[in-house]
C-alpha cells in the first residue's frame, strides 16, 4: 500500500498545525505519549462504547431526543464525550456520535433505531443505487465540527480527543443489508456478483469517511480511530482485495495521517497483520487473541486491548486477574517487538455494565502500570 511509509513516521512531525483550527497544545498526555513513544507516566486506558447508555448521566441527557438528534446537537454531543472522562478518569474521550452520522449528514435516509442500531430505508445493491448515493461536503458536517471545538475547548489538556468513523466495509454492510446483519450475506454476495459496483460503493464510502474525518481533525482532534467492526466476517482474501485498498485509502489521506490512527475491528485475528499494513500506528485486538500474539501478527504497532466486556460483570477478584494477565501479556508483546499498549475493551461497553466496574478498571491499570 502506498501508506505504509506514513505509519512510521512520527505523528508530531507530520501535524500540519496551522490547518488543524483549534488545535490546543501539542500532543501531550499519556494516550499520545504511549502512541508516539515518549512513554507516559502509565499505561493509558479508555473504553470503546464508554460515552453512552451504560451512565445514568447519559440516559438522562438523552431522554426525548433521538440519536440522530443527539448527534447533531453540538452541546449534548460534547456534554455526552466529556461524561466518561468526569466519571472514569481515562486518559482518552471519543467524540460522541455514530458511524452512520456521515451518512445522515449526506441525506441518506437511515435511522438509528433504539435496541437495534442502523437501519437504511432504501437498501443498496445495484449499479444505479451506488451512482445515486450523495457525496458528503464539510457544510454539512458544520455541527459534528463545532461539538468536536467545544470539547476541545472544555477536555484536560492531558486527555486526548479520539474522532471516528466507520471503514469502507462496515458502513457498506449497513447499507447493502438495511440494517445490523449477522451472516453478511448480501453484502458478500454483492462483492463477489459484482465486484465492480462492490468497488464503485468501497471507492464512494472511502471518500464519505475521509470527508467525515478530515472534519474532526480540523476542528481539533488529536487521533482518529476507523472502526471496521465486522470485517471479521471476511476472510484474509476477500480482506486484502476488496476491502483493504478503500481502508487504506482514507488512512493515507494527507489530512487523516496527519494524527495518531488506531484500527480496529472484532474476530480480526486473522487479519491483523494486514489491518495493521492499512497505514496505522496502532491496531486493535479484541479478547480472541492474546495481546503477545498479537505483537507476532502485527509486527512493530501499538496495541489496544483487550479485555472482554462481560468480563465487566463478573467479582472483582477475576476481573483483577484479567486485567493483570492482559498487563504480563502486553509486556510480553513489547519484548516481542510492539510499540506500546493502550489499555481498552476487546469490544464496546455493554449498555448494562455497571459503571462502577469501569471506574475500578480504569484505576486498577493506572495503580499497577504507574512509571
Ligand atoms: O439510542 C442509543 O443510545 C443508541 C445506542 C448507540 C450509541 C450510544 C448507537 C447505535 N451508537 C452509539 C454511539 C457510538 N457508536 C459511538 C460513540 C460513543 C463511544 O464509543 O463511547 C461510537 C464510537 C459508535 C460506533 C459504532 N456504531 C460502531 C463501531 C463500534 C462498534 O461498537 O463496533 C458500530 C458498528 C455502530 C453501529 C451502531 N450504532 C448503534 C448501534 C447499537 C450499533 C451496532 C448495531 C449492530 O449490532 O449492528
């Protein structure tokens, strides 16, 4: 891939600041620190899914407005980021909003349906659907920028501000099948009956995605994360040919590389070498794979992980385990050549986990990797 050289050089030199409007200071704390190889003063730790439904707090800010509504209202977006960071005390705060949010933006007709997630009211599958698909401009992406410059103006200096999007592959997923999908098949079927309306929708949502980000860096975030989720349905084939290019597209963008880049995906075992050739700096591995494996499959990256979610539910003695054996093993991933470890979930909160388990997680990785 044309990007690889972009992971290995270091993300402060690239920074084009002047661009990056309300960029507050340079990257500095302890996510940035482990990411970038100055070594922070302990192993920093955050959640996926830990802006959201499992803090009373949310549920109540949240009450009577849609999701979508939700997403589009700078204050409630930035109120709903800075929650976890209050509570929990982690060293990152992901910009509150949804993969599908660039979509909506766009004029898509989607909806995010409580219980359920993304469902698409036109479905796409032909030739004609993809051509009809509407492009994404930054005007109308100017509240998710101005969310993203009033967390940046209220978030601790030593916190980073992750962005998001969704990758290529899983947003085409919502939109081939309508809606969550276990098997994929249409999706899948749709890739290999016609791979070139496949690769005409990929080439579209790849300029969607970037659009979407660039968004987020400008207004001043300081590292970006591209959630393929369910490209642990692919196999390693299908993944290099038909879905890595687009990925790698958007993370070799001159904007989009200009700031720490995480992949992640769930069941990516398989792919994570080649997740990890897609142009970033750090990849995610979900509970499947022990995290000194990892380092083997994806040689010379920061690793995040990986503790399983449920895992959030049981007695605080095997919780405290996990979180020790995930700690050996990511130590033992540093011998074998990773770049570092950033603390999180193989997956996403669960929305019934008790916050409580998260805050003790938080504190027990600061206590057992303080430096
Ligand atoms: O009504 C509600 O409260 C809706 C629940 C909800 C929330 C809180 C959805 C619907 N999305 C979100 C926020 C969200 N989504 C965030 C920001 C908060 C945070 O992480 O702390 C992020 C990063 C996402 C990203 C997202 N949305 C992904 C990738 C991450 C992952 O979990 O794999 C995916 C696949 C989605 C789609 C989606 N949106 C919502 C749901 C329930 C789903 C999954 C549906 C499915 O199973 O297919």
């Amino acid at each position: 891939m044309g990007d690889v050289q972009n992971s290995d050089v270091p993300p402060q030199q690239t920074a084009p600041t002047a661009e990056r409007g309300t960029a507050r200071r340079p990257g500095s704390g302890p996510y940035l620190d482990e990411i970038t190889g100055a070594g922070g003063r302990h192993t920093p730790v955050w959640f996926m899914r830990q802006a959201g439904r499992s803090l009373p707090e949310y549920r109540e800010l949240r009450a009577g407005t849609t999701m979508i509504e939700a997403c589009f209202d700078p204050e409630m977006t930035c109120e709903v980021t800075l929650q976890p960071v209050r509570r929990h005390g982690v060293d990152a705060a992901i910009f509150f909003s949804d993969i599908v949010i660039p979509l909506a933006a766009a004029g898509v007709d989607i909806d995010i349906v409580p219980g359920t997630g993304p469902v698409v009211a036109q479905p796409i599958r032909s030739e004609d659907d993809v051509a009809a698909l509407p492009e994404l401009t930054p005007d109308q992406l100017e509240k998710v920028a101005e969310a993203v410059r009033l967390v940046v103006g209220a978030l601790d200096p030593e916190v980073a501000l992750i962005g998001f999007a969704g990758a290529p592959f899983t947003l085409a997923s919502y939109l081939v099948e309508g809606g969550p999908s276990r098997n994929h098949e249409r999706t899948k079927s749709l890739m290999h009956s016609r791979p070139d309306v496949w690769n005409a929708l990929l080439a579209k949502l790849a300029d969607l995605t970037t659009v979407f980000l660039r968004a987020q860096i400008e207004a001043g975030v300081d590292a970006v994360q591209l959630f393929d989720s369910w490209a642990g349905a692919l196999s390693l084939r299908d993944y290099r040919s038909l879905v890595l290019p687009h990925s790698a597209r958007v993370l070799g963008d001159a904007v989009v590389s200009s700031v720490p880049r995480t992949h992640f995906g769930v069941g990516t075992g398989e792919l994570l070498g080649a997740m990890g050739e897609a142009g970033v700096d750090v990849v995610g591995v979900d509970w499947r794979l022990p995290l000194d494996e990892a380092a083997t499959r994806a040689p010379g990256k920061v690793l995040q992980g990986n503790l399983d979610p449920a895992m959030l539910f049981a007695d605080r003695a095997p919780l405290d385990a996990e979180v020790r054996r995930i700690l050996d093993e990511a130590s033992r991933a540093r011998e074998l050549g990773a770049r570092g470890h950033v603390f999180n979930l193989g997956h996403g909160v669960l929305p019934t986990t008790d916050p409580g388990a998260v805050t003790h997680v938080v504190e027990l990785v600061h206590e057992l990797t303080g430096r």
